[in-house]
C-alpha cells in the first residue's frame, strides 16, 4: 500500500513540475521585431469604392437557392 501510495505522489509531482514548466516556456514572446519604418500606401479612393460597389452587387449562390426555395410549387393556369 505504501508503495502504490508513493508511486502516487511521485507521479502527480512530476506532473505537477512539467505542467508548471510548460506554462512557463509556452508563453514566451516570439513576435519578431520591426527593423524598418512601413510605407504608406497610397489608394484612389474612387476606384476602391467602385471596385467595392461592383463586389457588393455580385449574386452569390445564396441568391440563387433562395429563388428556387421562394419560387411557387404550384403554379394557378387559366386554361380550365
């Protein structure tokens, strides 16, 4: 029993001493460092809102299904 008692505590220390150095080493920083300033970028703001006009008036798929979910099943004829 002291055995398995031991073994038990030995176990869980370890376990302990690993999740506490993982935590540790994880969450170093390992962003890399900007060594020159950005440039601007320069846009036409004119051709940026067309291109976004002419991207927004694109039909999607979604369009499509729900014309074909809107469209009536069944269809009144005047030929009686």
């Amino acid at each position: 029993m002291k055995k398995i008692l031991l073994s038990l505590v030995i176990i869980i220390t370890v376990l302990i001493v690993v999740l506490f150095y993982r935590a540790n080493t994880a969450f170093e920083n390992h962003q890399y460092q900007v060594t020159e300033p950005l440039t601007t970028i320069k846009l036409d703001e004119n051709a940026v809102v067309q291109r976004l006009s002419k991207a927004i008036q694109i039909p999607t798929i979604s369009m499509r299904i729900k014309r074909i979910l809107i469209k009536p099943h069944f269809t009144h004829s005047n030929n009686t």
